[in-house]
C-alpha cells in the first residue's frame, strides 16, 4: 500500500501499459485512506476459530491444514472504491500454495524479466493488471499466473490428481503506480491415490513463460528471523541469512517497515525459461551465472513480501518475529 519509488510492483508488461491517467487526488486520498483502514483491522484469526479435518487435507500436516482453514474462513473488509477505479487500476497477484512431501506450506514466487518496464530482476508473486471491469481479482491472478507460470486457467487441464481451491483475498495493497492489488490465495490439493504430492506431481510441470525463473518459499518461514530448517536438509550460510529490515518514511509521517526475506534455493529445483528471448534470455541467464558464482539465496522484498507477511499472519495466527507494518512519528 506504500508508493515508495523504491519498491518492487507486480508483475506488469510493457504491453500492458496504456496511457489512462492515473486517478485525481482525491480518488487517491480516499484509496490509501480505505486501504489503510483495511490494514489496521484485525488480520489474526484464533486458533480455534476455525474447524478442520486433516483426512481431507492430507497430506498437509496438522498446522498446515489449520492454517488452511483460516485462511479459508477469512472475511476482508469492504473495498467498495474497487467498483469505481478504471481497468488500467486495478490489478492482481496469486499466493499460490501447495504442501511439499513434508506436509508444510510452501508458495510459489517468480523472478522478474528484464523486458518488463518496471522492477526487472526482482522476485515478484505471480500476477497483473486487469483486461476488462469483468474480471474479478481471482480471474485476473489466474490469467496471469497462466500467461507467467502455465499454470492451467481451466482446472480440467490440470493433472488428474490436482486441483485448484480458492481460498481467499486479502485487502487491497496500493503500488507506486496507484494500483489497487488484491493479492488472492490459492492452494494445489493432490488427491492422487499413490500419495504424490503437489510438488511431485504439478510444481515440475511449471513452465516460465513470461518470467526469468520460478521457485518457491517456505510459507510459514514469512513469520520469523530466521530459516527454519527441516531434519536433515541445510540452507547456505547461517540461519540469519534468512531476514533483515529496515525503517523508512513513507507518507503524511508515517514510517513504513521494509522487509528482505533471501530464500535458499540449494533444496529445491528452479525453473527456467524453456524459450529464451530478450528480456528473459538477459535475466535466466545472468541468474544462472550468479549461481555458478555462488548465489544460494534470492531476495524477496519490497510489496512482494509484505503481502507474503499479512497473508502468513491470517493463515498461522501469529505475529511475525519481526517489527511490521507502519508507525505514526
């Protein structure tokens, strides 16, 4: 919700871009006004404000199902102001989650092209602006999240094991660029009668299409300082690797909390663009030369991780280790 010069926006390509002029000054006042209210609202759910059957969520653990069930039971407050911004301001992003084979959350993140116009090189979840004031924001995420990651729009064209839930929308976020983003959760189920998981059976099938590589974060690691490592694997570096923050002015005397969040990608597989070309060919490739010299984590930040921040707090009922959101000097 900040329009910081310095911070990442989602995923917009230049030919997306038109010339409709942003929103007069009162349009914007009362958005960052209604956003900001949203934000001061209680976000935590109690840990027995929801019910949830862990046979039908296997093979998510017990905390994972329990965090699932929140987030299916959130409500946001109001955003009516949604109703009245042109196409060219409305937009939206996917937290797409699944459950790795140890039955913890993990969420899918991209890397920036080169090509795009704004925050190229820079971790971004998977989503854009909208094509048409039909669309609701779970509609535009899913366009995009197909159009970036190939992640199917019609569910009948995902594996047979695999579907999609919808679970909820978090309030809005307003970008730099007066973008009002509702950041929509989403979580692959794997109902496959020989137990594969939906890191087995649908994250390999990917494709970064419109992105220069697509990875993934451990879900409930958005909540604390440091990495939290599961038996038997490592993270590079030492576990305080994982975080570090920063005040700033934001508007109006506000100070706004700036999170860095630097996920290791040594356990997982990433993936690159099968076609390169342009902005995707400069960006896969100079990703790929860091890693040879020794990069083993990527930087999340900026909008991108405050939304995995407010998005964790609903789904774990719990306050993040670290100072959030903003002060009033």
């Amino acid at each position: 919700m900040s329009t910081l010069e310095a911070e990442p926006n989602i995923n917009v390509d230049e030919s997306t871009q038109t010339d409709t002029p942003l929103l007069d000054t009162d349009d914007v006042t009362e958005l960052i006004e209604t956003i900001k209210t949203a934000s001061s609202s209680e976000l935590l759910l109690p840990y027995g404000s929801s019910v949830f059957d862990h046979s039908a969520m296997a093979p998510a653990s017990p905390a994972a199902a329990a965090a699932l069930a929140r987030l299916r039971a959130y409500v946001p407050p109001p955003f009516p102001i949604w109703n009245n911004l042109p196409v060219s301001r409305r937009a939206a992003v996917l937290l797409l989650l699944f459950a790795d084979r140890r039955g913890d959350l993990r969420v899918v993140v991209t890397m920036r092209a080169a090509s795009l116009r704004n925050y190229s090189g820079h971790a971004a979840l998977p989503g854009g602006k909208a094509d048409t004031l039909e669309e609701t924001p779970f509609q535009i995420a899913r366009r995009e999240a197909f159009e970036e990651i190939g992640l199917p729009m019609d569910d009948s064209k995902l594996p047979k094991s695999i579907r999609i839930e919808h679970l909820c929308q978090l309030p809005f976020n307003l970008a730099k660029t007066e973008l009002a983003v509702s950041p929509c959760v989403a979580f692959l189920h794997s109902d496959g009668p020989n137990g594969e998981t939906a890191e087995e059976a649908m994250i390999p099938t990917l494709d970064a299409k419109e992105v220069a590589a697509v990875f993934s974060a451990p879900f409930h690691n958005f909540l604390k300082l440091e990495d939290e490592v599961p038996e038997g694997e490592t993270v590079p570096g030492s576990k305080s690797d994982w975080y570090d923050g920063s005040w700033i002015d934001w508007h109006d005397g506000y100070r706004w909390r700036v999170h860095n969040f630097y996920v290791p990608i040594n356990n997982q597989k990433v993936t690159k663009p099968k076609e390169r070309e342009g902005g995707l060919k400069a960006i896969a490739e100079q990703l790929e030369e860091e890693e040879e010299a020794g990069m083993e984590r990527y930087k999340v930040w900026g909008m991108t991780a405050r939304i995995l921040v407010d998005v964790a707090r609903v789904a774990y009922g719990e306050n993040p280790e670290f100072e959030a959101s903003f002060t009033k000097e």
